[in-house]
C-alpha cells in the first residue's frame, strides 16, 4: 500500500513524497484468518468533512500532521515547488505542511469530497 506524503522543507516549499507502508500478517480479528497489517499509528481524534463541489482553498499549511482519506469525489493539491496531483476515493495523503506556505486545493468536477481527517498530533 502507498499514501502521498506532502511536507515542508527547511525553505517551507511543500512537496510530495510517495510512501510505501510495510505490512506482515496478524491476527487482527481472531477467529477470522489473518489479514496483513502495518505498524499501529497513534491517532487523537478523526473528522468527517466534506468539501462542497467548486470549493478551492488558496495557500495554507495543514492544521495538524493528520491523514486524508477520500471516500467519494475529486480533489486536486498543488504543492509549493509546483506539482498538483489528483486524488481520487481511496486515495491516502499525510499531510505535515504545518509550516510555510503550504498548499492549494480544490475539488475537481461536480461531486462533493468526503474525506476522513485522521489527526495525528
């Protein structure tokens, strides 16, 4: 599994970074079969949001080092050195651009995004 990593060099342009997670078998559900797992992360709350379609954030930093997870729609991010990637359901992003200028984004087409914000600090 891989999630796009978007973060804050020492000038405070953002970029992206494509990470891999390592996962091994565990017994997460016993008696269901195992299933592969990564390494636990510890989480301080989770959030539910919806970013209405034609929505567009201007430059910002992340409000904390939390996990993005699409569940429905298109949402596009611009980073500071200048890619934009798009990201659709299913998709996973970090962001940890608490410093700098951050990033752009918006949705992509006519369809809300739902998202689950996993905040992480």
């Amino acid at each position: 599994m891989k999630y796009a990593r978007l973060y804050a060099d020492g000038d405070g342009i953002t970029h992206f970074e494509d990470i891999e997670i390592d996962q091994a078998p565990i017994d997460f559900a016993p008696p269901a079969p195992p299933v592969l797992a990564s390494q636990p992360i510890d989480a301080t709350r989770t959030l539910f949001t919806c970013f209405p379609k034609g929505w567009e954030g201007d430059w910002h930093p992340a409000p904390k080092r939390q996990f993005g997870i699409i569940l429905s729609g298109r949402f596009e991010i611009t980073a500071g050195d200048g890619e934009s990637r798009i990201f659709e359901s299913g998709s996973v992003r970090l962001l940890e651009d608490k410093t700098g200028k951050g990033h752009r984004s918006r949705v992509i087409g006519d369809e809300d995004v739902l998202n689950v914000a996993i905040q992480l600090d």
